[in-house]
C-alpha cells in the first residue's frame, strides 16, 4: 500500500467522489472537505484507477515525516 492524496475537482460532488473511490480501492483515511482533499491508501498498482475517477483532478504520493526520539543525537 501507498499513501496518496487525491484532489477533488471544486465542481465535484465530494461524497460521490469520496464513494468512487472506494470502489476503485482507495483505503480513505481522512476526508479534507473544505480544501476537496481525499487522504488514504491504495495498493501501487491501484493509482491508475483512481486518477480516472470521474471529478479527481489530481493523485499524488504522500511522504511520511518523523522525528526523533527524546534521546536521539540531533543533525
């Protein structure tokens, strides 16, 4: 699985949309309304289906960020 971020075209119906692309396999983790964002997880070969949902404008991969912990040498 891989994380992505699919953005939703502002002219799109975001529950259609959100329900789309669970069908197409999309693990939808948080649903960013205000700002038509789907945050989730698909399996890699998954993505294609998901940029050909009708009203996504966008996938792209998320990137995790850590930090380290409280005995960890800081760079």
């Amino acid at each position: 699985m891989v994380a992505v971020l699919v953005t939703v075209a502002a002219s799109a119906d975001l529950g259609r949309v959100v329900a789309e692309l669970r069908g197409a396999g999309l693990v939808v983790e948080r649903v960013l309304g205000e700002v038509g964002v789907v945050v989730g997880s698909v399996e890699r070969g998954g993505v294609a289906a998901l940029r050909g949902v009708s009203g996504v404008d966008g996938v792209e991969f998320g990137s995790g960020v850590g930090v380290p912990g409280p005995g960890s040498d800081v760079q």
